[in-house]
C-alpha cells in the first residue's frame, strides 16, 4: 500500500511556457501533499505544502505565483510551472503523508525531470 | 529545528557490511529517526525508522544510542545495487508536517 504516481516522469518545455506536474496517490487519501525540488549532486528542498481545499504553504523563498499547486481532490495535487526558464530545469518530487505505510506515512514519487530549453 | 550531520560518501564492496552513522544532536524529545535511500533520478524510498534502542527489518538495522543523539543505519552485505544516497532524516518543516532533508551519504558499492 501508499503508492505515490507522479506524471509525467521528465518534460521538456520551451523557455516561457507552463508545464503542470500531477501527483497522485492511488491507495490513500492524501489531505496533505509536499513538493520539493533537487538539483543535480543536491539534497531535496521542500518548496511547498499542499493542502486539500485550501491554499498551499510555501516554504520561505520559493514564488507562490512562479509555482501554482492546486490540491483539489484527496487523491491529486498538481503543480504548475509558470513561464518557464532554464533555471527552473530540475527533478521535482512529491510525497504524500497517508495510507498504512509503516513509516509513519511519508511516501515519495518517482520526480518529474524537468528541463527548460 | 533538529540538523543532521552525515559523511558525505562511503565507499564499500560487495558482500562487506555497511555501517553509515548520523549525528543529530539536536533532536527533540518526539522525533523519530527515519533513514531514506534514494537513486538516481528517482525519489526517495523509505527504509527504516526507530526511536530508541534498535530496530531491524529485512533490509537493514538501525541502532540508537540511549541519549540518541546519534544512529547507526547498518546495511548487511551490500551489493552493487545499493549504491544510492541515503538520508537520515529527523527534521521536520515549521510546521511539524514535512520532512527536512539533509545533505545525504552517498554510498559507492564495487565489485
């Protein structure tokens, strides 16, 4: 059980344009979801918490209008990549908290390779 | 919040026991102590967690130390397939809800 989809698995957009990243979780519901980001030879940096009907948490630095997360169900939250550039070019990862993972309930996704041309 | 200090690699061969330890003097009287591995391009996948003393499962054990300032992940005859980093984590965000992760120990397994 806890199983954390996370779609797609790497994209490539073009500099200014938008890419969407969806997390799900398929055998739980999952009121609170987690994005971070990491960057190649670095740990994971938590950019944001999502919250099922309600707005996202972001950690101290990172735009809430640059990366839109939207939580609308308890099974998906999506996040937005706003105008795009190649600073933005990283491996995104969600985790959820939930299900009957013995780890307390913290579950990751397999990241989304984002690269910004 | 709790800052977890691991070596910053390991290099280890086939067969040989690993024992990677993490320093987390600050850890609060609630935290748990929960260890991580993550490959490349992929995320990170749960290993073991304890609270005191040791803990073991089919892939590793953890030992930790009374005053736990400190625990020990100890993986049993490695193989070239556990290379990977590994994370000890005991941090969580300001708002209790989210793990904090630190610089890791990247573990290099030969043949």
């Amino acid at each position: 059980g806890a199983v954390v989809s996370q779609h797609p698995s790497w994209v490539i957009c073009k500099s200014g344009t938008s890419v969407k990243i969806e997390c799900r979780s398929l055998d739980f519901q999952a009121t609170t979801m987690f994005w971070y980001r990491q960057f190649p030879k670095q740990s994971l940096m938590l950019m944001a918490t999502s919250n099922e009907g309600s707005k996202a948490t972001y950690e101290q630095g990172v735009e809430k209008d640059k990366f839109l997360i939207n939580h609308a169900s308890l099974t998906l939250s999506t996040l937005t990549v706003t105008s795009a550039h190649p600073e933005d070019s990283s491996f995104y990862i969600c985790s959820a908290r939930g299900g009957t993972a013995t780890n307390y309930g913290y579950t990751f996704g397999s990241g989304t390779r984002l690269t910004v041309v | 919040l709790a800052k977890t200090t691991q070596p910053i690699s390991m290099d280890s061969y086939e067969g040989q026991e690993v024992n990677i330890t993490c320093s987390h003097n600050n850890i609060a009287t609630n935290d748990y102590i929960t260890w991580y591995q993550q490959f490349p391009s992929q995320g990170p996948r749960f290993i073991i967690q304890g609270y005191k003393t040791k803990v073991t499962n089919e892939v590793a054990s953890l030992f930790i130390p009374a005053d736990r300032k400190s625990s020990t992940l100890s993986l049993p005859r490695v193989s070239l397939s556990d290379t990977a980093v590994y994370y000890c984590l005991v941090a969580y965000n300001q708002a209790g809800t989210a793990l904090i992760f630190g610089k890791g120990t990247t573990l290099s397994v030969s043949s």
